[in-house]
C-alpha cells in the first residue's frame, strides 16, 4: 500500500473517531465527509443549541503530493497527535493555517502518549 492511500485510511480513521464524541449540549450531529478521489476529509456539525442554529467544520483535510494539509482544525485539542500516533510522519503533516505556504510541524515531534 503506498503512502498516500496509508495516510487517507488514518486521516479517515482519525476523524472517524472525533465523529464518535456526542456535543455536550443541544441537538447537534457531526457529519463525516471522504472524498478519496479528491483527497478531501471532513468533520462538519449540524443541528440547533439554545434556539440557535450550529453548522459549520470542525476539521478539514486534504491529502495531496504525499502531504497531509491540515486546512482547518477546529477541536480543542489539536488532531496532530492523533494523525502521529495513527502513524503518519512528522515531516509530511502540514499546518495550511499557519501560513500562505503552509507549515509543517516540527520534524522532532513526536507522538506523546
């Protein structure tokens, strides 16, 4: 198995699980959305809370050119450790929200746990 569909599988597989938590208040879903054609990975909310509606993403991902983008990490705790710990390399996880060229972590991180 090459790389990027290794890397896919343990994005899906991260996100899979963040899909599992239940929102500590209202009536709020988490959607998963794979588009391995794409290389395109989210987790979206949908629902209603105190009379207000709640949409929107809570992690977006893209995996392209043997590199897995994190456009958008919304979690309280960042989903790094758990793309590490799935298995993923340092040196190919990026943090597209860091800067216009996008930044990758530092290559001596690790996997804490």
């Amino acid at each position: 198995m090459d790389t990027t569909t290794t890397d896919r599988d343990i994005v899906k597989q991260v996100i899979n699980r963040y899909a599992q938590f239940v929102p500590s208040h209202g009536q709020i879903r988490l959607d998963t959305i794979f588009d391995d054609e794409q290389g395109r990975y989210a987790l979206m909310q949908v629902g209603w809370d105190r009379g207000h509606r709640v949409k929107g993403n809570l992690i977006y991902i893209t995996v392209q050119d043997d590199k897995v983008w994190i456009e958008y990490d919304g979690m309280e705790q960042s989903i790094t450790q758990d793309l590490l710990k799935g298995g993923i390399a340092p040196e190919r996880i990026f943090l597209s929200f860091a800067s216009e060229s996008g930044s990758p972590i530092s290559p001596k991180l690790e996997y804490v746990g």
